[in-house]
C-alpha cells in the first residue's frame, strides 16, 4: 500500500484533531497545540534556527502518521548532541547546515517520533518505512546534510536503521515506579525511601528536613489550579535558569501564555512558597502514565531546595498518581543518588556524504558500547539495596539499620 507524503511549513496546516490521533497516549511534547504553542510564540522558527518541515503520511483523506521535523541552522536545544560531528565536518571541508532534526525543540524528552495511527494495525510497519524514506526525500529537496531522529522508541529505530540510518545510544536518569526487590509500584513515598541503603536513606531524610526546615509552604498545583502569580512566577523561574547557566532563553512570554490558554491541562508544577509569593519551582508534563520534569528556578539559592522541588515531589507525585515513570530530564549524576536511574535514549542519524557518514558510523559504535557500560555501572551504583529483604509495611520506612 502506498502512503502519499506531505510536508507543512507550519503545523498550523496540519488538522489539530488529526495530528493528536497519531500523537500517542503517553507523550504531550508531540501534541499538536504544544508544537504550535512553540512557533505561534516565535520561539521555533526560522528566525530562530528552527524552520518547520513537518512530514505527513496519508491513506486518501486520513493521515495515518507523522514526523514532527525542523530545518536547522545550527545544533542548539537538541540535548542528543552532535557538535563533534558538525567539527568533523567542517575540518573535513563538507557543510554540515542545515540539517533535519525530527525532534521536538528545547525538549529533551520523547515516546516516539515516527506518528502512527492507533489503528494502523498490521499496516504500521510499513507507515513508519514511509515516513523513514520521506524524511531521506527531504533532506534531498532542502539540500540538508543530514537527518537526525532524536528522542525516538526503540521500534523507531528500528525501522530508521533498516532505511540506512545508524542507531545511537545516549542515556538520562529517570524514575521508574518499580520497586527493585518486588517489581511492583511503589506503594507511597516510605515504600521508595525504605528501598534504599541505610546511607542514602539517611542522605535522602536529611535533605528533605533541610528543605522543611527553611519554613516554606510546598505544594503541587496541575496547571488550571495554578494563579497568575504564580504562572508568572514559574516564567520568572526559567529566564533566571537560562541566565545563570549563560543559555539562550528560547521561550517567549508568549509562549507561557499560550501554554496557560492551550495547554495548560497538561501541566503540573511543584512550588515553594513564601505566604502568596513563590520562591522556586519546577515545571512539569504530564499524560498517560508519564511524568515530565521541565524548568526549575529560585529567586535564592536555598540548600536542598532543588532536590525537594525537582525530585522528590514529583516522584512522590508519580508514585501517589500512579503514573509510571519520571523523567527529570538532560544530564545530572547527582539525580543517581536521590533514585533516579540511568534509562537508556535512543536516536537514529542519516549523513549524506559516504566518507562522513562512515566515520560517524563507528564512531557511533564505540559510543553505543561505552554507553551500556556506563548504564550498567551508574545502575550498580544507584542508592537501591543489593540483596532483596522484605519491604515495610505500608505506611512506614525501613529504619537506617536495615542490611546494607
């Protein structure tokens, strides 16, 4: 069966209807009004590096997959970096922008990239090969030096690999709602922190009293419970961030007010509060069962805020939601000792020029390599217990004398 494939200058051509029923069930960063929340706000344009070219299959008048795409004059705000190969190529004498990037902007989390139709059925395969050989098409119309497919499900991969594209291997450090020893969801917070070692657990006690101890109200709010206060607040919170760490603050007032008006559903934040007046915070995503940690801020530097705020909260929210993950996003070692573990993320990369892409081909497979070896070292020495004992009973801790 042929799939007629269309590219859109802007996902405001796309049926916002039409696009969410490719979109998943668990992802919200590829919803429709969240990508066009991003170019409405000129946040994502090609005045800002991020052209959009988003690829469309169809079945007559039904779209049947998706690829959110942007034409990029540079590699910023993509978190699966490939500056190395941008030098590489630049020595080498071959130019390397644009490029394509199937990935969402400034975001560095992802289910799946290649957008199937739920109903696709046995048809699915053959949708994702399409959208695969489409974005190759691309990348031959608008001259682009390659194709990068960040963020994406292993059945992605999978199917961008068998089109000629080479499968990377990156990791972050998520929450998985798992107990090691039971293998079931974690019953409440104490049913997390008593599957600790003694030492961690005693770390992890102690941080939270510091952060109890400063005297501010913490609290979780989903997005319309939210005030203008404290919506400016969390604004004010991502522009000192950016600031601090001499980033580039992409988002725009209006995409904050788009994300409160459009989206606004999909948002959770946890905040810390000095009477009305927010202190700090952190933005988060939510759908399905996932859980999405975003932008944190403070107005001060307040010991063990952070941790408080961007960890512990939301995976007591995600244990007491029963969602089934957390991911807290790029980077972080210090996120290991506090229960988050290395997850494995995965991307997929078309270099056109052959010297170039062979290069990068066993670059990328020495990559992947030390990858699993890192996972498998961060995993082993995560904060969780070794040995399985049993778990405490519901509503109570294991004491700091529990076997190490």
């Amino acid at each position: 069966m042929q799939y007629p494939l269309r590219v859109h200058p802007s996902i405001s051509d796309v049926d916002a209807a039409d696009w969410d029923r490719v979109a998943g069930t668990d992802d919200p960063f590829v919803e429709h009004a969240f990508l066009h929340a991003l170019e409405a706000s000129g946040s994502a344009t090609n005045v800002t590096g991020w052209a959009p070219c988003h690829l469309t299959a169809w079945h007559g008048e039904t779209l049947v997959g998706a690829v959110p795409a942007y034409l990029k004059s540079h590699s910023y705000g993509e978190y699966i970096f490939d500056w190395g190969w941008a030098n590489a190529a630049r020595r080498s004498g071959i130019e390397y922008y644009p490029k394509i990037v199937a990935a969402v902007p400034f975001t560095p989390a992802g289910v799946s990239r290649l957008l199937v139709a739920p109903d696709a059925g046995e048809e699915a395969g053959a949708i994702r090969q399409a959208l695969a050989q489409g974005l190759l098409a691309l990348a031959g119309r608008l001259k682009a030096s390659s194709v990068h497919v960040l963020f994406c499900s292993e059945v992605d991969r999978a199917a961008l690999v068998d089109a000629g594209f080479v499968g990377r291997s990156t990791f972050q450090f998520h929450f998985e709602n798992r107990h090691p020893e039971t293998g079931l969801p974690y019953r409440d917070f104490a049913d997390f922190e008593g599957a600790f070692r003694a030492p961690d657990r005693r770390k992890l006690r102690r941080e939270r009293r510091e952060a109890q101890a400063l005297g501010l109200e913490m609290v979780r709010r989903t997005g319309p419970e939210l005030s203008d206060r404290e919506w400016a607040a969390l604004r004010r919170f991502y522009e000192a961030t950016t600031e601090e760490k001499g980033a580039i603050a992409y988002l725009t007032e209006d995409f904050f007010r788009r994300l409160r008006t459009d989206f606004g559903h999909r948002v959770q934040a946890t905040l810390a509060l000095d009477g009305d007046e927010p202190v700090a915070g952190a933005l988060a995503f939510t759908k399905g069962r996932h859980l999405y940690g975003r932008y944190w801020g403070a107005l001060d530097r307040l010991e063990m805020l952070h941790f408080e705020i961007c960890y512990y909260m939301s995976i007591e929210w995600t244990i007491d939601g029963e969602l089934t993950r957390f991911e807290a996003g790029a980077q972080g070692e210090h996120k290991l000792k506090r229960g988050l573990l290395p997850a494995e993320t995965r991307s997929a990369h078309f270099i056109v020029e052959p010297r170039l892409r062979a290069a990068i081909a066993r670059a990328v497979a020495q990559e992947n390599e030390q990858t699993a070896q890192l996972i498998a070292e961060y995993t082993a020495a995560g904060p969780f217990r070794r040995k399985a004992i049993a778990t405490p009973a519901v509503g109570t801790a294991a004491s700091d004398e529990d076997d190490l």
